[in-house]
C-alpha cells in the first residue's frame, strides 16, 4: 500500500487486533513515556482525522484546534491534557477492544490490589512476566468474564509487550494499574506525589509511632490526608475513603507494612 511506511498502519481499520492497537500505540508514544502528549498528540490527531476522512467519517468543525479540543473533552477523561493507554483502547475500535476487556470487568482498584498481592509474594512492587497469565486469568474469572485459552494467550504477549519495555521479564505495578479504568486508577493519583526513599522513611517513620514496622487503616487516612495537603491538591472524603480501600488490600490482617505502602508511594519500588 503506498504511503504505508510513512504513515502509522492500521489506523483505517475498522477494527484492530491487539497486537495493532499495540504498534499504534508505540507509534505515537515516540519517547515511551507511557502518554501520547505534546507533538505527538497533535501527530496522532491529524493522521486520525486522516484516516477518519478516508473512511467518510468527518467532523462538523473545519478548524484543526476546535476539533483538537473537541476531542480531547471527550476522551480525556482524567483532564491532564494527554492521551494514555486506557484512553487510546475508548478511541480506536479494538477487536473486542481487549484493554476494554479488562477496564470494564476487572472491578474496583481493591480487586486489582488483591489479585496483585497473591502474585507478588516478596512485596517487590513487580510480578514475573511468567506469572502475568495467571494474574490476568484471575482478573477475568473474578469479573465472570468467560475467555478462551487463546485469547488468553494474545492478551497475555500483548500486555507483555506493552508494560515489558526495558524486557527484563518484570512488570511493575504502577504499570500493570493502567488496566483499571482512569477513575478508578488510584495510583495514577499518586503521579507527580512520588517520594524518594528517603522521604517516604520519614513518613512512614512519622505515622509508625511504636517503631512495629507498619501501620493501620486510621494511621494510613492521616498519611493520605497529609501527603495530599503537602502537594496542595484536593481530594475529597470520597476518594479518600476509595485510596484507603485499595491501598489496604496490600495489607495482611489489617496491617500495613512499609514495604506494601512503599511500593505505592515510592518513584521506585524497593530493591
């Protein structure tokens, strides 16, 4: 086909694989951070709009920054002004649109905790790329998600392929979150709060006044609450109570260790 080269595949297609929604998404998220933002969401725009009027779908405005802003309201849905993983998987039509899959029955972020915790038993804040078919499988057989094996499988490199980047067969957890829904993505609202070891020691030191190593649920919604305020952001009761529930699955009778609580809040989990 001509110009394929020099034009992302597949974004003609009425309906994608995984595997295709994947080289898209590694087209237009040059730098690998994670995010389509900047120049190369104004990339994908145009050649979205491209591929749009070729299909005969075209948009009523003429103006490219009306319909940028146009677009970005209704798809972006956390606000930040970039396009992320999750966001792609509402705007392309996937086959089965398989992260959708996941964003519409992996259940609340608290689920995801507990699935993530039965996998990573050293509390490394990463699971084996060999355990990521059991994790996954156990996502589905919680949301009554009926799957074949084959699909299974096709999730299971895809999602590999995704979130593997550097290939060392780990898969962090802040990661492997960006299968849960934006809203529901709880450490999405950590971004940008991440403490260094250094300072995340002085506040779990801080909020462990008996020196036992962890903390509970009332000594974790001041931590919260704190952290919040210390970075000047809003978060109300609601949520609050919401980051507590899911931060708490980690937790083991009630307790929360600081290695748990480290692997949410620190920019690198703990070695």
């Amino acid at each position: 086909m001509a110009g394929a080269t020099q034009h992302p595949p597949y974004l003609h297609l009425a309906e994608l694989t995984a595997s295709q929604f994947l080289e898209i998404w590694k087209h237009f998220d040059a730098d690998g951070n994670g995010y389509i933002e900047g120049k190369e969401l104004e990339n994908f725009f145009q050649e979205l709009e491209k591929a749009r009027k070729g299909s005969g779908m075209v948009s009523k405005s003429d103006n490219f920054g009306e319909k940028m802003k146009e677009f970005m309201q209704k798809y972006d849905k956390n606000s930040d002004g970039k396009i992320e993983m999750a966001e792609l998987a509402q705007i392309l039509p996937t086959e089965e649109n398989f992260l959708l899959c996941f964003r519409q029955h992996v259940g609340s972020s608290a689920e995801f905790m507990e699935a993530w915790r039965r996998y990573d038993t050293d509390r490394s804040g990463y699971i084996e790329a060999n355990e990521l078919k059991g994790f996954l499988s156990d996502l589905l057989k919680k949301a009554n998600r009926p799957y074949d094996e084959f699909k299974l499988q096709e999730y299971t490199q895809t999602i590999l392929r995704m979130f593997d980047l550097n290939g060392d067969g780990k898969l962090g957890l802040s990661e492997m979150s960006r299968l849960l829904p934006v809203q529901e993505n709880f450490l999405l609202k950590f971004q940008g709060m991440k403490l260094t070891s250094e300072e995340f020691n002085a506040i779990f030191t801080f909020y462990d006044k008996d020196g036992s190593g962890y903390i509970d649920e009332n000594e974790l919604d001041a931590l919260l609450k704190d952290l919040y305020e210390k970075n000047k952001k809003e978060m109300n009761i609601q949520e609050l109570t919401n980051y507590r529930k899911s931060v708490m699955s980690l937790a083991e009778a009630g307790k929360l260790y600081r290695k748990d609580l480290e692997i949410v809040l620190c920019s690198e989990p703990p070695v």
